[in-house]
C-alpha cells in the first residue's frame, strides 16, 4: 500500500487492520509447453508485424491483447480488412455483444479475439493456441495471467510479444518472474511468409491426395493436360488456391530493431531516455541524443507538453502514449518524442491538439496520480 494513502487510512479510521495478500511465486517449468517468443518492432511497424507473425503462425484460435480500448478496434479494423476472422472484445461493448463475440470464438467462426485486459478477465476459453501481446503489459502478474490463456491441459501454445524497443528491459524482469526465458528472433521476411504459405498448402495436398475421393475432378485434368503439361496444370491450380487465400496480396518487408539478448536472467541496463523519432537510446541519462529537439525546442507542427511525473515514480513511455491515446481519443501513432526525467515528462503532440490534450491529462489520474499537465516552458 503507497505510504500516503496509509498515513490517511490511519489518520482516518480507528484500529484499521491491514492484510496483505502474498504473491504466488511462479515455479519453475510450470507451463513448459508454452513457447514464448518477441519481436522487437519499432512503433509506426507494429500494425504490419502483428499482421506478418499471425500469417506466418496460422493462427486459428488466438487471443490478441492490447492496452485500450482503441487499439483494439484499430487492430480489429487491420485485421479484417486483410482478411482475417476477427472480433473485438472490450469495456465499452454490452453483454449481450460480449456474449455473441464469445460464442463465435468458442465455435470456430472466429479466429481472432482481440481484447483488452479488462474485458478479458474470466472469460472461459477451453483452447487458445496462441495469445499474442500487441503490448507488453506493465507488470509481470499480467503477464502469466496473459499466457496462461493457451497450453492449457497438457496442449502446446505460443505466447508471443511485439516488442517496442524500449521494453526490452521489462521483457527481462518478465523472464526473472516467470523463470523461463522469452527468445528474441528476427520479424518474418515476405520470404518467410511466402514459403510458410507453400508449405500449408503442400500438406494440405498431401492429406487430400492421401485421401483420395479425386474421381470428380480427373476428366478436368485429362481435358487441361492435353495442351498443357502436367505440372503446368497443378501449378495453375496451387496458383488459384494461394490467390483464394490472400497470399497474392503485396507485402512490405518490416525494418527490424537490433535486439539485445542478454545472458537469461539478467536484465538490460538500459539507462537514458529514448526518442520516438529517432529510435536511439542515450547510454547515460545526462547525454543528449543527436539530431532530435531538446528542451525548448520543438518540430514544425508540433507543441511540448509538459507533465508533471517522471522515472521517480515508475513513468514509462508506454503509461504517456496509453493515457494520451485512450483518454484524448487519437491514434497513438501521431505522438512524437517522449523524454521522461526523473521528476517531470515531456511529450510531443500536434499542436492542433495540444489544448485538448492538455485539458484531458489535466482531469485523469497517471499511474494513479493527478500531476500537472501544461504546455511546456524552457
């Protein structure tokens, strides 16, 4: 309990008693079946790369989280429109809405359910085979309560984490609570993807052919084989089923993020700030990045707020972009630099919406929290 609210608690009532509730340590080997990777994706990338390791997984009964309620209709809107069977799940959906987007998921006519934290507590899903962290949540509890989600009775499941570069020392406290270790690997390449779609489609072929049951569809083939050739005819039905399944849709390759990986179970020392434009990390806290503004200054079309908590008590860029994103109601792709001191926070934002923004911060709570939010000042 924070010292201030026990201090008024004492203050206030007479002879309070005060239960704690103990941890559960988390044991060692205690969901080993589930395979927990990340990728390490900067900001503006992390749409397509969730999109990428869905297609190159197969996921057909996965969990998606996210940290508001807005990320989770944006992700859902991406996902559809590439084709996927997705729902959205959250706060602001009635019953009646959360039963029927259970029901679809439960049986199979939706694939994806993408949630937040909130909205998915005590939901009872029998077999998730992947959950997957659009964010990387804030405390390691959330996390295994997350992943707890797929591997259930005996089965396997992957747990996976896109990963912004400025987590990666989170990720290593996660691994020290957890006991198991979170394996970094590379964003899949458009080859990767290409040749995993060939390779379902080819077992998929396989369990057709070994089941036989082909009679309907020979005279078609004995008609097309007598101007093309055999391999010629099966290419161009490969071709067409690929085409059916949206693999002919352009990709982009996604830039990577050099990930470090330390020996398990030690974390990265990460000290500095980081900026949002230019991805770099300042080694110690009182260097300067090069190249983006600094205090005073600021980028065309963008105004300096300034809030009135930092590093002293727990402010990550995540906590800023989550409260400016779900609060304000923008996307949280359009918030520039983020510099967090140890007393103080200052965050970029278009200045047409500074105001707005700045009146929002000003009536919520940050980290539990009123704190001052103004335009910043040198």
């Amino acid at each position: 309990m924070p010292s201030r609210i026990r201090s008024i608690a004492h203050r206030h009532l007479h002879n309070p008693v005060e239960i704690t509730i103990a941890k559960e340590p988390v044991k060692a080997g205690t969901a080993p079946r589930v395979k927990q990777t990340a990728y390490v994706v900067a900001r503006p990338h992390r749409a397509a790369a969730l999109a990428r390791v869905i297609d190159v997984a197969g996921a057909k009964s996965a969990l998606v989280f996210c940290r508001t309620r807005l990320e989770v209709d944006e992700v859902t809107a991406m996902l559809i429109a590439r084709g996927c069977r997705a729902e959205a799940i959250h706060g602001g959906m009635s019953q009646g809405q959360r039963d029927r987007v259970m029901q679809s998921f439960k049986t199979g006519q939706t694939e994806l359910l993408i949630a937040t934290d909130v909205a998915a507590r005590g939901l009872d899903i029998p077999q998730v085979s992947h959950v997957i962290n659009y964010d990387l949540p804030s405390s390691a509890e959330v996390y295994v309560h997350r992943i707890g989600r797929t591997g259930r009775a005996g089965r396997e499941g992957a747990a996976i984490t896109i990963l912004d570069p400025r987590e990666q020392r989170l990720l290593r406290s996660i691994e020290q609570h957890t006991k198991a270790q979170v394996i970094v690997v590379p964003v899949p390449s458009v080859a990767d993807l290409r040749a995993k779609q060939l390779e379902r489609i080819q077992a998929a072929m396989v369990e057709v052919l070994q089941d036989g049951k082909l009679e309907g569809f020979a005279p078609l083939v004995d008609r097309l084989a007598t101007s093309h050739s055999s391999a010629d005819v099966a290419a161009a039905a490969i071709k067409l089923l690929v085409r059916a399944q949206g693999g002919e849709r352009p990709e982009q390759e996604i830039p990577g993020m050099p990930a470090r990986q330390p020996e398990f179970g030690r974390p990265v020392r990460q000290a500095g700030r980081y900026d949002d434009r230019s991805r770099t990390l300042s080694s110690r806290p009182d260097r300067r990045p090069t190249g983006p503004p600094r205090h005073g200054q600021r980028q065309a079309g963008m105004a300096r707020v300034y809030i009135g908590a930092g590093r002293e008590v727990g402010i990550r860029p995540g906590d800023l972009v989550g409260a400016i994103a779900n609060e304000a109601k923008i996307r949280s792709n359009i918030i520039g630099t983020i510099e967090i001191e140890d007393r103080f926070s200052i965050v970029d934002v278009p200045e047409s919406m500074a105001a707005g923004i700045i009146e929002t911060l000003s009536r919520v709570r940050i980290k539990g929290r009123k704190v001052p939010v103004r335009l910043f000042r040198e």
